[in-house]
C-alpha cells in the first residue's frame, strides 16, 4: 500500500503517465479496429437500423475500412499484453524494492515490463506489414529492456515511483536509464546516506535530493531523478537544474544548488555503504557545486574575499579535513 | 494522447526533415506580399523544430493569408471566414500531439473572427496564433478593416475610414488569461524567426501580429515603415526575443520585462515608434487543453461502465 | 361543481371525512394525470418518482414535464407551473396521450394555467390543497374564487386536500414535503407496490442524509393513508411483470447514452433549450469514458471545435436547437464540402426566432435539408422513440464515417424531456468502432480517391504519414488542391450527391402501420409517431380503414414511400409544424402552405397528400388525431 506522500509524488509524475496510458490504450484500439473482419462488420449500425437499413448492403459500404488480417494471431496476441498492461492500472509505474534487494535490478524489471508494449507495437506492425516474426518477438513480449528501445519510445517512456529504504537506495547504474523523458522518482524510508543521488549529475539530467514534494522545479521534458527523503535526517537537498537543449552550458556548479547540508558527516555504515563512501557523496557533491576559482577569478584578491573557500578547497583535497568544515561552507552558499 | 506505440516502433522516428519536406505547391500571393516572407520563415521554423509534417497542422480563415496552409506540406484546414481558432481548438482538444499552427488576416481575427479570438486567448490552448495584418481586406479588394488607420481610403470608406483602429496587441493583453503576446513584422525575418521560436515553444497560446506588406493595397502604410528602420523599436529582455543580427541592424531598442503586464499595455499606446518583440508573457496562464486532459478507456473498458450507466437506470 | 367545493370554509373539515365520488375501483387499460406545483415545490420529483415506480411494476409508462419558462417565476401564477404529467398503461405506452383524467394541484392557479390549454379531460378529478379557499388573506381567497368560475365550464370533479395541513404534522417546510404526500395520494389511486414506492423514494434521495428519506417515508405512508380514509374511487392499472430488464430515461439522456454506446469522444455545444440536457448528462459521466463536454463560446463555436475534432480522427457530434441551427449553417456548409463526418443532433421546438424554447414543434426539417446554401446532400434521421434516441446515434455514427458526411438527428422537446421505459440495449463493442487508422498512406494516395461508383473515398487523418494535405471550403480536385474548373466543380458535386443515393440503396421501405392499403394514409415523422398509431388503432377499431406510414430517413427518403401510398385513397401528413389549412382565408390549392413533410414528399415524389400540422407546442393527443381522421373518412 503506498503512502500518502507516495500518492503525492505519484501525482507529479501525472502527465507522463497519462500520456503513456493514452497510447496504451490509443495503440490497443487500433488493434481492436485492425482486427476487426468484414464478417463482424455486420451490425455496426446497431439496433436502429434494424428494419430501416439493410446491414449487409450497408457493410459493402464500410468494408473498405475493415481489411482482413492474415496475421490476425500476432495482433490478438499484441493486443492482450497491451490490455494486460493497461489492467495493471498506475501499479505499471510502481516499484518497491524489497529490503536488500538492487535498485537497478527492479527498475530494470519495471521497465522491462512496460516495455513490453513497444514490443507488442513492433510485433503489431510487423504482422501488419506481413513481415514473419522474429525469432526474439515472442521473448520481447514477455519483457523488453529498456537498452533495446528507440529514441521515441524514450520519450514516451512513463515515469517510475519507487519506494525504497534509505540504506538500499544504490544509484549505481541507474543513469542507464536517464534518457528521453525517463523519471526514476524515489520515496525513500529511513535513514539514508547524504547525497545517494549525486552519482546521477549530468549536465542533461535533473537531479534533485528534497525532504518535502514541494517543489522539485521539475522541467516538463527530460530524463530526471527526485528523491523525497522525509524521513532521513544525514541526507543533503539539492536541486541540479539540466543545461537547456543541445546547450554545453557552463560547469555544472552554475545549475546546481544545494539547500541543506547535514548537520554531521556520517560515522557509521548504511547498509552496505562504509561511513566513507558516505563521506564521499558529500565530497561529491562539493566539488561538483563549487565554482572553479581559477576559472572564475583569476585573481588571488576574490580568493581572499570568500573567506570559506580555501577550507572548502581544503575539505575536496583527499587530506581528510574534517567534513563539517566543508558542510558550513555549502550552507554558507545555500539559499 | 493520440501517440500510437505502431507509430513509434522501430526504427521509424530516426528521421531528419530540411526546408523541402514542408514545401507545398507555388504559393500565388502577389508579387511583393509579406506573406512570401512569412512562409519562408515558417518552413525554416518547422526545420529548426523538426516538427514531424503528418504531426503538423496549419488551420487558417478565409482571406489571402489565409491560403498559407495550401503552400506548405503538413496538415491543413482551410477554414471559414472567421473561424479558424474554434477549429484549431477541436483539432488540438483531443490531439495534444499535433503542432498547431494558426493563420489569420486582420479581418478574420479582428473582425468577423473577434469572438473566438477572444475566447481563444482566454481558453489558451497550447498553440501558435499568427495574425497576419496588412491593415485591409485583401482578397475582396480593399475594404476598411478594423486595423486600417483613421481617414485612410478603402472601397467601402472612400472619404477615409471613420474610426481609429483597434489594436491588436491592446485587445489581446486585455483578455484574461493571455499568456504569450508578440509582434513583429514580415519583412524584417530574423526577428520573425526569433518570434516563431519562441512562440512555438513557449507552452500555451502564442499570439503574434505579424505587421504584414500589401502590395496592392497598403502598400504606403508599410513601405515608410520598411524603408524607416528607426520606426521601430525594437523590445530586448533576458526572457523576451533576442536575435543578435536584430540587435545590430536597429538603431532604437529599449528594455522590456514580459512579466509586467501593465507596462507591456502601456508599450501598445507608443505612436512615436513601434514596438517589436515580446510585449507579454505569463507561463503560469492555465490551458484548457491540458486542464481537459483525462484518462483513456479501452472500448472493453468504456462497456463496462456503461454498464454500470445502465444500472442507474435500470428499473 | 361537486357538493364537496360548494361546502363553505366554515365547515372545511368536513369534506375531508369521505369524498362521495361513487366511483368506486375501475379497471383501465391506460390512465393518465398530472401533478402540478409552483416552480420549486417539487410536483416534479413526485411525478417522474410515480412514472418510475410505476415502470418497475411492470406498466407502461410515459412522462412529460411541464416546465416554466422562468426559473423562479412568482409563486401561485399560472406562469409558475411546473409539474409532470404521467401516463401508465397495462402494456407499452408510446406517448403522453390525451387529456388527463386526474390531477393533483398545488394550488389553484398551476391548475388554471392546466385548465388554459385544455389539459384536463371535462369528467377530469382534481384533488386540490383546500388551504387557498379558506386563506386569511382575502387576495388569495378572490383569486381562488375567479379561478374557480373561470373552470366552472368543465365538469371537473373536485377533491379538497388538506395537503398542506398534513405534510405539517410531519416536516417543518410544507414546500420540501408536499410532494412526497401527493406521491401517497397517487399510490393509494393507483394501488402501487408500497415497498416499490417506498425503494423509489429512498432512491430519490440517495444523496441527502437517511433522516430526509425517513421523514420521506413518512410522508408517503401520511397521504396513502389520508386517500384510503377519505377517497372512494382507485384506478386499477393492471401490470404485467417485465420479462426483460428496463432501462427509464428522457430522450437527451438517450443521447448521451448513445454517444456514449457508439463511442463519441467530443460533444462540442453551447447552452441552449431543450438540448442542452444531453451535454448535462453527458458533462457528468465523460470522464469514465475518455470523452468531453466543451461548452463553445457560441454556436458556431461549437460546431467548430466538434468539425476541427472530426478532422483529427475524432468522434465528435454537437447538439442544438433552431435558432443554434441557424448559426451553424456555414460551418455545416464546410464540413459537408470538405466531407468530414459529423453528427448534429438538433432538438427542435417551436420557431422561428426564439419561438417557444421549451415546447414541441417539428419545424426544422426544411432548415435541415436545404438551409444552408450551395448544394448540400446529407443524411437526416429522425428517431420516433426514447429508445431510439439511443440506439440512433450508434447508427448515425457509422453512416458519418463510412460515407464521410454529416448525419443529423432531428429530435424535440416531446422525446427530450419525455420519459418512458425501454429494453435495456446489449452492448456491443462494434459500436464502438475504433480509432481511424494512423498508419502511412501508401504513395499516390488522395485525399478525395473518390470511388465513381459510389462517390466514397477515404480520409487522411493528421498522424498518418504521407498523407498531408489541406482541406478546404473552396472547391478541389481529388488531391484537396483549389480548383475553378467546371468538370471539377461538377465531379465534387456528384460525388457528395452519390453517396447519399448509394446509401439509399441500403434502405428497407417503411411498413405501413394497420394495413396495406384503405381509406386514408397519414404520413408522420419523428416523436409523433406513437400518438399517431395510438390513434390508428382506434380507429380502426371503429372500422375505419385508416393506417400510418412513419418515416425515419428524410434524406434520403426510403424507398417505396409512393408505392405506399398508391394504395390508399387519401394520403395526408401529420406533422407538429404550420401548415395552412385548406379552407383557411385566402387560402388556395396553390398558395397554400403546406407541413414540411408535405412539401417534401409533393416535390420529391409528386404525391398529392394533404397536410395538417399544428403549432400548439405540444404534443399531439391520439384522441385529436382520431377525430381529424374521422372527419377524412367518411362513416361506411
């Protein structure tokens, strides 16, 4: 059952959703209609014309829009994962990861799942082109990978809720799935490491860490990852805003903007991430957020006039400065 | 909402379009017409955007501009006089995947058209809205339209029109809800193209007059504004248009902020220049389209709760 | 008068011991009356809850509303009458029938306002709230007292209720209560099922808290109990139980119905009465059903938006009235021209201008076929029945598309506000054709490849690759091109003109109703058709060798319609709409101005029918039809 704030963010990921839901259904019933035969178009002027119009005489008419399938199999077969994807309901788009188990591996499966419907599309318009059936097409309906699909069915690709506990939360790997519209959205549950997302930075990807729904400043398009980590008190926010299209843009720092800090650097182990691999995602997220001073400036005297600065400097070297040096600073420069 | 997964498999969205792919047969304005330029622009437009064609729809009135969707290789509707925008909405209601593009002329719009221009500014369906003005009725021959300057000489007002024009731009920002408000003008194409850009991704409706040559009719109202660079006043902002080749060629241009609604009503009462550029923008506008997005039904699922209709009937 | 109103208000309670009627229990095969408040007393719940409760027993059933044309108009004026007039039958009853033979008045001047346009039969019983005769304000008593010498001329049968006075013993607000006590009057009457009744009422208010049903509850039991203490007389209406599962709506909810059955994705309109119903009904239950409502700025609007949907490979249908007709009349010019389907349902009332909004009239029918200019084949249906008011949209959906044109639908305020049960439709998803396809068009493929045999082709819908192209209003050639030329011009012309005359072709003839051949064939079209069988069937049962032909396709007309009437004597129209009579001043053969029907069928088929018509903004009774069709045959 998810949660209520589950729910919430469910809502976010609305319009994705509803468009790929529409093309589900949008798709099905253009196989309903392809499936259609000359036969049934008898009666598709239903009981009123009973007496009036002459059905038979009236589907001659209609018949040019009703063409007989050779393949009518493949397209029945097609039809019914697009409808059992569509029964499904909004549980399409949903992921919990069981305690221990991979994040990658259940967003892997969930988009193995909804990708079945491209291969039901491809397999579809194979049968209706006459082309015969791969040897994988009976495969690629029972699950389709995400690495297999096209630009346009990334795009299309339906955002992702996925409820997960804090220590499970390993990003590693998923910014495979970080392209076309792609949205892996986390509700986490517990304590978490401070930064579990940073790995995912990339100049195209939004990649936003928050405490609460409101607000992610989620652009309409492109691939992005949230996580809500109310209950986490060790994990930073921060919101990476992706460079504009086919713009290189300037480092990331310019579009990154991190709002809290941790009070403390973490000195336990998270599940299977070692007190400094936490340590880690903060320094991470430091240097990614730090302006480049050289490039910046060029002149020791700005230098001197950001008095935090060389202690951040010192924090990112592998020295070991104390973490909270470093956290003071970022807070310093927090909205 | 009407994206077909069939449309999508595959290998079949890897394509590239150039300016030919929207090229439709020879347009026959008249020599000289502003709407050459227009076309032009919009064909570079589409190949800028790659707007997929069977993804695009031009729907214009009835007037001269208003033949535009003939001259181009998309989807087109060449409407009634007037009623081009109720049209645009229909098609754009229940079929968020096409680009839609409207093209009017100041007597469609403005006149017989206003009431759905109106609405339409207030419905705010996500669209591109092209007002084509060259101040007269074209194709019937020089009547008085509502944008023709005061005591200028038409075939119906031959002592000069009587009334002040209205303003497009004016009417538009007054409407609730306005949410993209622009003006350019056709023969100054960069600025043209920066204005189609934006509209076309600005989300909502996109208004644009396009100050538009006639020359059969018009042809003194617009060629001292072509002739007298310094006429215009070109609008620069960080969110407004800024071409760089615009910048550079006009002498006056001054500082507007697109989110100020009051000072951009004030810009359309400007007579010592004209205003080009993006005089208004509030993308917070809500759109009706996407406000009467809901979810899709399988027939099998649609049947079933007819069922349960019947049921409520049932005795 | 009866001895029971000339009792004065001193001993007022007397009345209410036993009302001496002697007309004790009769058995009917159908029975009709009327309950009528002021605008907001509730007459109408009361009624549409008896028509219900009356279907689910088994009877037929027909009700009709009986609206105000303001909304709150002021109280105790004929002007405020609102109410709904039922009519129960032992087997299916097809129309509201004739004068009422009951009534249950609110007050007296609602009942003036029945007695004005002769609603109730001159035998008719009236139980009225006795409250108004002995009112403190003496105003009310005059006023009372005129109405009752203005309906001295009938011989109505009056009964004084203390209606009122006893909702009182049970609510605090005799206006939210009355209604449900005249219900009980009805169901001691018409000895209805108590526990039907009682479900019937708990339905009726489902959504308030169970108290309002309680005292409800309490309300009914109160006046079934008042009329087995104090009348003498029941009406036994025999019903058979249903051997099918029925289904009880008016005729705009049979369309939105239907939409919904045939899978309509858009209702494009903009408020307008008596259609506006069907966007009500609809605007609540689309989102079950991926459709919408758009209410347009204005008429034109509205078709507009439901033609630029139909483009995009939408379902789309718009609803109207006469005067909306008359604005769409470009737009239906385009869509015809550019020949995308289309459904137009137009709910006629009485015209022309604003006319009567909330009344019957047929007079749309000559708008429809030719009231837009250049020439325009089209499709016109017309559903005679509740029931086909749903299953025609099912129809005119699938003739839109297979022939791209438009289909209208010709309806009125009779079947939109009337109710009546019907056999519950078994769904089939055919109906609900899918999408129009979105796959490429194969190279060299136009957007008008009209087949010359039949004038068909098929349309390009924006998505579909390689089919790009632009409609328009202007006349074109095969590839949607602008185009002057004369053979052009006349191929377009054919082509729209053929496929109406292809789909001819599927048409079955109509079947006379009571026999083939006879004394007089009265042609009707749309929702007077049961009225005017009702009334063939009397007469014939009087021997009179009358029968009817009832049409449902006007264009284009179904075949063997002047074979049909060759083998009658006299053929006439019957029809809610003006027609001249014969002997009317100044009146000849050939400037008379003939039903439109009429004129339809002397133009088209050259027969020589005669005409009646009449615009009284109601529905046409079975009894005032039996009486013109006695005055055309004469007595063997």
């Amino acid at each position: 059952m998810p949660s209520e704030s589950a729910l919430l963010l469910d809502r976010k990921l609305g319009a994705t959703r509803r468009a790929f839901h529409s093309a589900l259904v949008s798709t099905s019933e253009q196989l309903r209609s392809m499936l259609a035969t000359k036969v049934e178009g008898e009666g598709i002027t239903g009981l009123f014309s009973n007496g009036y119009v002459n059905s038979s005489s009236f589907s001659t008419l209609a018949a040019g829009s009703t063409k007989e399938s050779s393949e009518k199999g493949r397209l029945q077969v097609a039809r019914d994962v697009l409808l059992e994807l569509i029964g499904l309901g909004d549980d399409l788009y949903r992921v919990e990861v069981a305690p221990g188990a991979g994040v990658r591996c259940a967003v892997s499966k969930a988009y193995g799942r909804i990708g079945r419907a491209f291969a039901a599309a491809r397999a579809a318009s194979n049968a209706n082109s006459g082309n015969p059936a791969g040897a994988d097409e009976a495969e690629n309906l029972k699950r389709y990978n995400y690495s297999n699909w096209s630009v346009a069915e990334r795009n299309i690709a339906p955002g992702l809720l996925i409820e997960v506990a804090g220590k499970d939360l390993l990003a590693d790997g998923l910014s495979e799935f970080l392209d076309g519209n792609t949205c892996l959205a986390f509700m986490v549950s517990g304590a978490s490491s401070p930064a579990p997302l940073v790995g995912l930075i990339r100049p195209g990807v939004f990649v936003a860490q928050s405490k609460t729904l409101d607000p992610f400043g989620m652009p309409d398009r492109g691939p992005a990852t949230v996580a809500v980590l109310a209950e986490a008190e060790g994990a930073a926010t921060f919101t990476h805003q992706p460079a504009g299209h086919g713009e290189s843009g300037m480092g990331i720092w310019s579009r990154l903007t991190v709002s809290s800090l941790p009070e403390t650097a973490p000195e336990s182990a998270l599940g299977s991430k070692s007190a400094n691999q936490q340590r880690e995602e903060l320094r991470q997220l430091a240097a990614l957020s730090i302006e480049p001073l050289l490039a910046a400036s060029g002149e020791a005297s700005t230098v001197s006039q950001e008095p935090g600065v060389t202690a951040a400097l010192a924090a990112t070297s592998a020295s070991g400065e104390p973490i909270d040096r470093l956290a003071a600073w970022l807070l310093s420069k927090a909205k | 909402m009407d994206t077909s997964l069939l449309d999508i498999s595959g290998a079949a969205d890897e394509r590239t379009f150039t300016a030919n792919d929207y090229k439709g047969p020879t347009a026959r304005w008249c020599p000289g017409c502003g709407d050459f330029s227009i076309l032009a622009t919009t064909r570079r437009l589409l190949e800028l955007e790659q707007l997929a064609p069977e993804k695009t729809l031009f729907v214009s009135g009835i007037g001269c501009s208003s033949r535009f969707p003939h001259y181009l290789k998309t989807y087109g509707f060449h409407g009634i006089h007037g009623r081009a925008l109720p049209l645009a909405l229909g098609a754009k209601l229940r079929r968020p995947d096409l680009h839609v593009f409207v093209v009017m002329g100041d007597g469609d719009c403005t006149s017989i058209g206003a009431g759905h221009w109106i609405h339409a500014i207030r419905y705010n369906p996500n669209m591109t809205v092209l007002l084509l003005d060259n101040n007269i009725y074209g194709l019937t021959k020089k009547q008085t339209s509502p944008t023709t300057p005061v005591n200028y000489k038409t075939n119906t007002q031959p002592k000069g029109s009587y009334l002040n024009p209205l303003h497009p731009i004016s009417v538009t920002l007054g409407v609730a809800n306005a949410s993209f408000v622009a003006q350019t003008a056709d023969w100054i194409p960069a600025h043209l193209l920066a204005t189609m850009r934006a509209a076309q991704q600005h989300k909502g409706l996109s208004f644009i007059r396009i100050l538009q040559r006639c020359p059969k009719w018009t042809i003194d109202i617009f060629d001292a504004k072509v002739k007298t660079p310094d006429e215009m006043m070109i609008l620069n902002h960080a969110n407004g248009i800024t071409d760089p080749k615009v910048q550079k060629m006009y002498k006056n241009q001054m500082e507007h902020d697109p989110s100020d609604l009051d000072a951009a009503r004030a810009l359309t009462g400007m007579t010592s220049h004209i205003p080009l550029g993006l005089f208004y923008k509030n993308e917070d506008a809500a759109i009706y389209n996407e406000l009467r997005m809901n979810k899709s039904f399988t027939t099998e699922e649609k049947m079933a709760n007819l069922e349960k209709e019947f049921d409520r009937y049932a005795v | 008068m009866s001895s029971s109103q000339s009792a004065s208000s001193e001993d007022a309670q007397e009345v209410y011991e036993k009302v001496i009627t002697g007309l004790g229990d009769k058995t009917y095969t159908d029975h009709s009356c009327e309950v009528v408040s002021d605008a907001g007393e509730g007459a109408q719940k009361c009624g549409q809850g008896f028509g219900a409760l009356s279907a689910k027993m088994g009877n037929g059933a027909w009700t009709v509303e009986i609206i105000p044309a303001e909304i709150e108009p002021p109280p105790r004026t004929p002007g405020s009458t609102s109410g709904v007039g039922i009519r129960i039958g032992q087997d299916k009853i097809t129309n509201a029938g004739d004068a009422v033979k009951l009534v249950i008045a609110f007050n007296e001047q609602v009942l003036l306002s029945r007695h004005r346009v002769n609603a109730m039969s001159d035998d008719c019983i009236i139980l009225i709230d006795s409250k108004w005769r002995t009112h403190v304000n003496p105003k009310v008593v005059g006023e009372w007292e005129d109405a009752m010498k203005e309906m001295s001329t009938k011989n109505y049968k009056w009964i004084l209720v203390p209606l009122e006075a006893e909702t009182l013993k049970v609510v605090d607000n005799p206006k939210l209560g009355k209604n449900m006590f005249a219900l009980g009057l009805l169901c001691h009457i018409y000895d209805r099922d108590v526990q039907i009744a009682k479900d019937q009422v708990a339905y009726t208010f489902r959504k308030k808290p169970p108290a309002v049903t309680e005292a409800n509850h309490k309300l009914l039991e109160a006046g079934i109990a008042w009329a087995a203490e104090n009348l003498d007389f029941r009406f036994l209406v025999p019903a058979r139980p249903p051997t099918s599962e029925l289904l009880v709506m008016n005729g705009n909810e049979a369309f939105g119905m239907g939409a919904l059955a045939a899978g309509i994705d858009v209702c494009a309109m903009y408020p307008i009465t008596p259609a506006s119903s069907v966007s009500h009904y609809l605007a609540d239950v689309y989102d079950n059903f991926g459709g919408m409502v758009h209410q347009a700025e204005d008429e034109i609007a509205a078709i507009g938006v439901a033609l630029g949907s139909s483009y995009t490979g939408k379902t789309a249908m718009t609803i109207t009235s006469g005067p909306g007709l008359a604005l769409k009349g470009e737009f239906i010019g385009l869509a015809l021209m550019i020949e995308m389907p289309l459904i137009i349902i137009d709910v006629q009332r009485g015209g022309p201008s604003t006319g009567l909004p909330t009344k019957v009239e047929q007079s749309d029918l000559l708008c429809v076929l030719y009231g837009q200019p250049g020439d325009g084949p089209k499709i016109v249906m017309a559903p005679s029945s509740i029931e086909e008011c749903f299953h025609c949209i099912i129809t005119a959906r699938q003739i839109a598309e297979t022939l791209r044109t438009c289909v209208f639908i010709l309806s009125d305020a009779n079947l939109a506000t009337g109710q009546t049960p019907f056999e519950r439709p078994k769904l089939d998803a055919k109906w609900m054709a899918g999408p129009p396809k979105q796959t490429s068009v194969p190279e060299g493929s136009r957007p008008y490849e009209w087949n010359l045999d039949t004038g068909i082709s098929e349309r390009f819908i924006p998505g579909q690759r390689g089919g790009e192209h632009t409609v328009t209003g202007l006349n074109h050639d095969e590839s949607s091109r602008v185009n002057y030329e004369p053979a052009t011009n006349q191929l377009g012309h054919a082509m729209r003109s053929r496929k109406i005359a292809v789909f001819a072709e599927t048409l079955n003839a109509p079947i006379p109703y009571g026999g083939d051949e006879g004394d007089l064939l009265i042609v009707g079209w749309g929702s007077t058709r049961g009225a005017i069988e009702e009334a063939v069937d009397r007469a014939r049962a009087k021997g009179l060798k009358a029968s009817s032909l009832h049409l449902t396709f006007l264009s284009p007309l179904q075949p063997g319609i002047k074979e049909a009437c060759d083998k009658f004597t006299k053929v006439m129209t019957v029809e809610l709409n003006y027609s001249d009579a014969s002997d009317d001043p100044h009146i000849t053969p050939t400037n008379r101005r003939r039903g439109q029907l009429a004129t339809l069928l002397r133009a088209q088929l050259l027969i020589d029918c005669g005409s009646w018509g009449k615009v009284h903004g109601a529905p046409l009774q079975p009894a005032v039809l039996l009486g013109i069709i006695e005055k055309y045959i004469p007595k063997a």
